[in-house]
C-alpha cells in the first residue's frame, strides 16, 4: 500500500490521497485593464504553494488519530511526506478537519495545506 506520512506532534501515516489532486501555486498581485485597454500586472508578496489531500477509506482509528494530529499541530508546521518520499514543511490551512462519514468504520476527508513547496 502506498502511504502519506505527517511528522511534527507525533506522527501518522494513512493510505496515499487520491491521484486528482489540487494544488495551485499563487502568485500574489493585481491584474487589471487601463482605459487604454492594457492589461497591467503586479506582484505584491511572494509565490506560495498549496494542496488538498483526499483521503478516502479511513478506519475509525485512522480518523481518530487524523484528529489527534490536527489537534496537536494545527498552529505549528510539520513534514508531510508525500507517496513518491517527497518531503514539504506544510501547515493547516483550515480551522476545520472536514470529516465526512461514508459508512460504517469508512471515513473521508480533505485536507488543505500550505506547503514550502509545489507539489512534486
């Protein structure tokens, strides 16, 4: 089985996301049109990268201990590792865990974070 790993407050490891995975890259700044019709563009901080992890089929253990890890690391950042080995330092972008219930002992949830880096 492939696997994701979160490493800060304790660790957890889950099934690797979903392959049709978000992750933008932003450049901050303004684009808009003159009167004359010229497009005028301008940065006004810098790049940064995101990502939505899909997690499917998560036991009732792994939510519990998904839940944990989100307690205990939401304000600080810690390591993703990624199913490929790839390391990001990453944080929580969200106040909330999303977890949703598909059945018995069968959870999803996504999660969305900043990452150091464009996802590899």
């Amino acid at each position: 089985m492939t696997t994701i790993t979160f490493t800060g407050n304790g660790s957890l490891t889950l099934r690797a996301t979903a392959p049709d995975t978000d992750a933008p890259t932003t450049m901050p700044g303004i684009v808009h049109r003159t009167q004359g019709g010229s497009l005028v563009s301008y940065q006004v901080g810098p790049q940064y990268w995101e990502v939505t992890l899909q997690c499917k089929s998560l036991t009732d253990d792994q939510k519990d201990a998904l839940n944990t890890f989100f307690a205990a690391n939401f304000a600080t950042a810690f390591t993703y590792t990624d199913e490929n080995g790839n390391n990001f330092t990453a944080r929580f972008l969200e106040p909330t865990l999303p977890l949703k219930k598909a059945y018995r002992d069968s959870w999803e949830v996504e999660i969305k974070l900043n990452l150091s880096n464009v996802l590899k």
